[in-house]
C-alpha cells in the first residue's frame, strides 16, 4: 500500500501568513491528490483535487503543486476562517490513502 | 444540490454487527462509487472501501477485509455498509463519500461507539 507522509503534523501561524503543507507519497502517484479541510465535528471539505485544481467555490488563496512523490498545499495568506486540519489523499489502482493531517492553529 | 442523509448514531456491543445508510439525492446515483472513510476519536481520516451502484462490485482496504459489507440499492438510491465483530477500537464517525479518484461530496458522518 501507498503510504503518504505529511508535514507538519501541527503548523502555528497568524492571520495573513503564508503557509505550505507538504505530503510524500512511498510511491509515485502522478498527479492523483488531493486536499481536503477538516473543521471540529465537521465532515472534510474538498479544497484541490489532481494536485492543483481548486474545487468550485473554494477561495484562490489556496493552491496546490507536485508530481509523482512530492506535493504542497499552499495557503498564500492565511484567513480567520481557515484555522483548520489539513488532509492530503492519494489515489492510485483503486487505492486510497489519507495523510495523517496537519492542524493549523492561531500562533 | 447533492446530499446525502445517513441513518443515525448507533451503540454496538462488542461482538455485534452495525449497519449504516447513506441516502443520496442531486446526481445520478451510478455515476460515482460509493465509498466510507472513518474516523476514529481524535484521529485522521482511513479509508475502508467502495461499492459500485452500477454494478455492485466492491473493493475493501485491507484493514477491513473479511469484516465489512458494502452494498448499494438502486431503487431507492441508498447506499449501506456493514461492519461485523465490532471490538471498541471501531468507535468512530463513518462517512459515506461519492467519487471515483477524491471525494467531492461527503456525508454528514455517523457515530458508532462500541462498548459493553
């Protein structure tokens, strides 16, 4: 199984901060990831899928960039509203992988 | 406007067999697998599997093998899954998630805690 590996596990920052998430994959996986965003007691959100397109109505602060094993989730100047966990997923043969989740918290 | 409603929190004892329900509304229900993530208490999200409504066929993540039951009814648009000799490592929030590569739509979680 592909196993992905993401860093931070936890990531302080303040408002209008610059932040990247990054997550390895054991193997390539081309493109296949995606990102997702976690708030308490909520479902996760699709925020960028095929490594760096932007799901509908998600906010263009957010991008993502990579190939192969290496990939960053990108939040160009953080917002109030996206203190949250962060989940990387692969997909590749019919396998599905999560990261472990970075949570971004208020520095 | 896509949803999908999931039957409510279950209490299970341990050895027991818990069933969970996702009713699905706003596309066209064989157009995606079907699949369930969950999420234990505190933790991150683990994928257990997908059940094709065209089809039925399933595939079932490793951890799950021989435990867990997709299925998918195409008349009433419901997807299930099923999880056998439940011990209490299996409490957690399931999810049911359409999508073929990523999961663009979520349910709104179920809450299954195990204990005797």
């Amino acid at each position: 199984d592909i196993q992905m590996t993401q860093s931070p596990s936890t990531l302080s920052a303040s408002v209008g901060d610059r932040v990247t998430i990054t997550c390895r994959a054991s193997q390539s996986i081309s493109r296949w990831l995606a990102w997702y965003q976690q708030k308490p007691g909520k479902a996760p959100k699709l925020l960028i899928y095929m490594t760096s397109s932007l799901q509908n109505g998600v906010p263009s602060r957010f991008s993502g960039s990579g190939s192969g094993t290496e990939f960053t989730l990108t939040i160009s100047s953080l917002q109030p509203d996206d203190f949250a966990t962060y989940y990387c997923q692969q997909y590749n043969s019919y396998s599905y992988t999560f990261g472990l989740g970075t949570k971004v918290e208020i520095k | 406007e896509v949803q999908l409603v999931q039957s409510g929190a279950e209490v299970k004892k341990p050895g027991t067999t818990v069933k969970i329900s996702c009713k699905v509304s706003g596309y066209t229900f064989n157009d995606y697998y079907i699949h369930w993530v969950l999420q234990a208490p505190g933790k991150g999200l683990e994928w257990m599997g997908f059940v094709d409504p065209e089809d039925g066929e399933t595939l079932y993540a490793d951890n799950f093998e021989g435990r867990v039951t997709m299925s998918a009814d195409t008349s009433t648009d419901t997807a299930y899954m099923e999880l056998s000799s439940l011990r209490s490592e299996d409490t957690a929030v399931y999810y049911c998630a359409p999508g073929r590569e990523y999961f663009q739509y979520w349910g709104h979680g179920t809450l299954v805690t195990v204990s005797a």
